[in-house]
C-alpha cells in the first residue's frame, strides 16, 4: 500500500513537469513571464528529484525490512 502511494506521487510529480514543460512551448510574449516558467520549473524539478530520492529511500528501506 505504501509503495503504491509513493508511486502514485511520483508519478504526479511527472506530470506536472510534463505540462509545465509545456507551458514553455506556447512561446511567452514577455521575457519576464518566460524567466519565471523556466525558475518554476527549476523549482519543480528540484522538487521532483527531491521526492525520487525519498522514494528511493524507503524502497530500499521496505526491502531490507524484508530480508
């Protein structure tokens, strides 16, 4: 049940990059609204490697509970 959870987060986590990213396709008409799309999306990707991490840590943890 937990690691289906994780995995469910993850994979939101994609998904949101994936339509931000885009949002960066649709050529912004300001240079402000496009320096902000692409900070943003540093954000998220911080955010999305951040949750891999964590997602990593308790697989590995829930296998070595196992053994």
């Amino acid at each position: 049940m937990l690691i289906q959870h994780l995995f469910l987060v993850y994979l939101v986590g994609w998904v949101f990059y994936l339509y931000f990213l885009s949002i960066l396709h649709l050529d912004p008409s300001l240079e402000e609204e496009e320096e902000e799309s692409v900070k943003f999306l540093e954000d998220l990707e911080d955010f999305h490697q951040e949750n891999s991490q964590i997602f990593r840590n308790m697989i590995v943890g829930l296998l070595d509970m196992l053994q």
